[in-house]
C-alpha cells in the first residue's frame, strides 16, 4: 500500500475511535452524574434531549457543508467539537448544572453527526483508492472505543475519581489523537455543486415513490427499531442495572463495556454471516437476540442473568443498524437517497428514545420502560424476512 494511503487510513481509524471513546465515558458515568445533579429520571431523559438534538442537527446539516467545504474542515470542527465537549459535560456535573451538562452533550452531539457524514467520504474515497474493504473497520473502529471507554469508566468509578477530572483526562487524550491524526486526512474539497444540481420535478416525484415504497418502509421500520435499542442501552443501560438491578455503580458500568464489548464484536464478525445468510436472516436473527436479551434484562430478577443477557443484546444491536442501511441501498434504483432516508429515520429513534424512556421510567421504572424498545425489536424479527431484494443477497457494512 502506499505509504500517503496507509497514513490515512490509519489516521481514520483513529478518529472513528475518538467519538466511540468518549460516548462510552460519559455513559459509564450517568449514575454519577445523575446524583451529582440530584436529578430525576424525566430530567435525565431532558439533559440526554441535548446530544440527541445535537446529532440530528449536526446529520441533517453535515451533507449540505461537505460539498460546499470538503471533508476535512467538517473532520475538524466535528472532532474539535467532541473534544472540547467533553470537560464541559464534567464542569457541568461537578457544578450542578444541568444545562451545561445538556450543553456539553449537544456539542458531543453535534460534532459526531457533523463529523460522521464527512468521515464515511473520507473512508470511502481511501476504500476505492486501495480497492479492499475499509469501512467496515473503520466502523468496528468505533465499537473498539465504546470497549476502551467503558473499561476506563470502570477503573475510575471504581477508584471514586471525580467525573471532574475522568472527562477532562479524556477530553485531553482525545486531543492529542486529534492533532496527531488529522494532518494526515486528505485537503482536498468535494466538487462544488451546480445550477444541474438542483432537484428537479422528476427527482421530487421519485422521492416521493421512494417514501412510498413498501420494501424502504419495512427497512425503516427496522432501522427504527434496532437504533432505538441501540440509543436505549448507550443512554440508559448502566442506570437500568444501578436503579432496576441495584449493582454498584462500577458493576453498572462493568455491564455496559460487556454491552459494547458485543457490539464490537458483532460488527468486526458478522460480515461472513450476512455473505453466507444473506440481510433478511441476519436482520431476523439480531432481532430475535435484542429481543431475548432485553426480556432477560426486564423480567429476570437475577442479577447475573441480567448482566449476561446485555451479550444477546449487544450482539442482536450490533448488525440491526448498519446491516439495515446497507438493506436499504439495496432494496432498489437511487440507492443513494434511499440510504439518507432510512438513515434520518434511524437518527430520529436516536433523538426520540432517550426523553421517550426517560419519561416512562419516571411514571414506572426503567426496567419497565425498555418494554417500549423490546416490542419495537420484536416488530423488526417479523419485518425482516420481507426485506429481501432479487439482487444483491449481501452489502457491504455501514455504521
């Protein structure tokens, strides 16, 4: 490989760790947080409201501003955005001050889904130009930094160090990835867009036969589906063991790095099943695993089981989301809007489940609450089968 296409490989795959690094230490820190702020369980589900705001914004706004300005300057103010973000979350929790956590995760929020968008071009461009399989990497990348997060979120909880201080370490370390990586992605602009770029009365009418196309429905509905189990367990999941299973913090925290230990997992692994299986039974069978794992996690007042059933539904998360998208730009002609629809369905579930959970698990538990999410699974196991398409049995990963 040349050695200008190695150095930003590798320097993508350093920034794809950074978001999934530091969404993991403010996960594995809720509970302390929460106290810190002598919150509620509704306001919790208000302060998350922040990086699910910041998301949707940053996602809807990212594709307009990468052809308008390149990859890199979005690369830059995405990635700066969640480093900066992430001693303001601390300061936030240490000084009782629920909107400036809100804040803090709005940048968070804001920078992931500006950044994302200008990162999956940047991987594609570096895919094609060395013809073998980036992205899929790139994305495990992400899962790798929930692990290494999270596993750190145990060793400082454990040690009581202050959220103060933990959040500012990260946001220190993710710094200095930062400058090391990023002089190494590509200058080069996109293309400006042009007067023929516009949508015309024929592209409006086929988005409109788009949005009314059973297959890219049902996908949705999928999508829908597994991101609202995926934000469920990243927003909720060491809370849901601290108050509905009543584990030490630490072992709240220990069982989210399981969850994204399985997460990882499946993403690194799972490209040989959906080739050997195909989308449909892939997507059915992770469907069918979110749904045991979460009903372990609801019914069983078992600790233990509890804390192993987050594997299945780690696993069953894993696949649902990415192997979706790639379903959807399969399922039929203009694959590229195909694919930004059942995207912005999937960041809506991101933006609507963590307030939705937060304000059910105040009127009865959180334990509870995750039934939302577990019947919206179960109706994903059902949809999947009819997601299959006559061409390609298989895609290609996305996150």
């Amino acid at each position: 490989m040349d050695p200008v296409l190695a150095r930003r490989r590798l320097a993508l795959f350093a920034l794809f760790f950074i978001p999934g690094l530091g969404i993991a230490s403010w996960v594995t820190r809720t509970p302390a947080i929460r106290d810190l702020l002598e919150a509620s369980t509704a306001e919790m589900g208000l302060v998350l409201f922040g990086l699910s705001a910041g998301s949707m914004i940053g996602i809807l706004a990212s594709g307009p501003l990468v052809s308008r300005l390149g990859v890199r300057p979005l690369i830059i103010i995405g990635t700066a955005l969640i480093v900066v973000s992430l001693p303001a979350i601390g300061f936030g929790g240490a000084w009782g001050g629920s909107f400036i956590v809100a804040g803090g995760l709005f940048l968070f929020g804001l920078g992931m889904g500006g950044g994302e968008i200008a990162m999956n071009v940047e991987g594609a461009d570096v895919e094609e130009a060395i013809g073998r399989p980036v992205l899929p990497a790139l994305h495990g990348c992400f899962s790798l930094g929930t692990v290494v997060g999270a596993s750190a979120g145990i060793v400082f909880t454990a040690l009581d160090v202050s959220v103060t201080w933990h959040l500012a370490s990260v946001g220190a370390v993710t710094a200095v990835i930062f400058v090391l990586a990023i002089r190494h992605v590509t200058p080069r602009p996109l293309p400006r867009p042009t007067a023929s770029d516009e949508p015309s009365a024929l592209e409006q009418g086929r988005l409109r036969d788009l949005l009314t196309d059973g297959r890219l429905i049902l996908i949705g509905v999928i999508i829908l589906a597994m991101a609202f189990a995926e934000g469920t367990a990243n927003d909720w999941l060491p809370l849901v063991m601290v108050d509905g299973h009543n584990l030490d913090p630490a072992f709240g925290s220990a069982v989210y790095a399981v969850f994204a230990a399985s997460m990882t997992i499946g993403r690194f692994a799972g490209g040989p099943f959906i080739e050997r299986f195909g989308r449909p039974a892939v997507l059915c069978v992770s469907a069918i695993s979110g749904v045991a794992g979460l009903a372990v996690v609801i019914f069983a007042d078992n600790q233990i089981a509890a804390g192993a059933a987050v594997i299945l539904w780690g696993l069953g998360a894993s696949l649902g989301f990415p192997v979706a998208l790639s379903a959807a730009g399969a399922s039929g002609s203009n694959p590229a809007t195909r694919v930004s629809i059942a995207a912005t369905v999937g960041y809506i579930a991101f933006l609507v489940g963590p307030p939705l959970l937060g304000f059910l698990g105040e009127h009865f538990d959180l334990r509870t609450a995750l039934i939302a999410p577990m019947i919206l699974v179960a109706i994903a196991a059902f949809a999947a089968p009819y997601i299959s398409t006559p061409s390609t049995r298989f895609a290609r990963r996305q996150h």
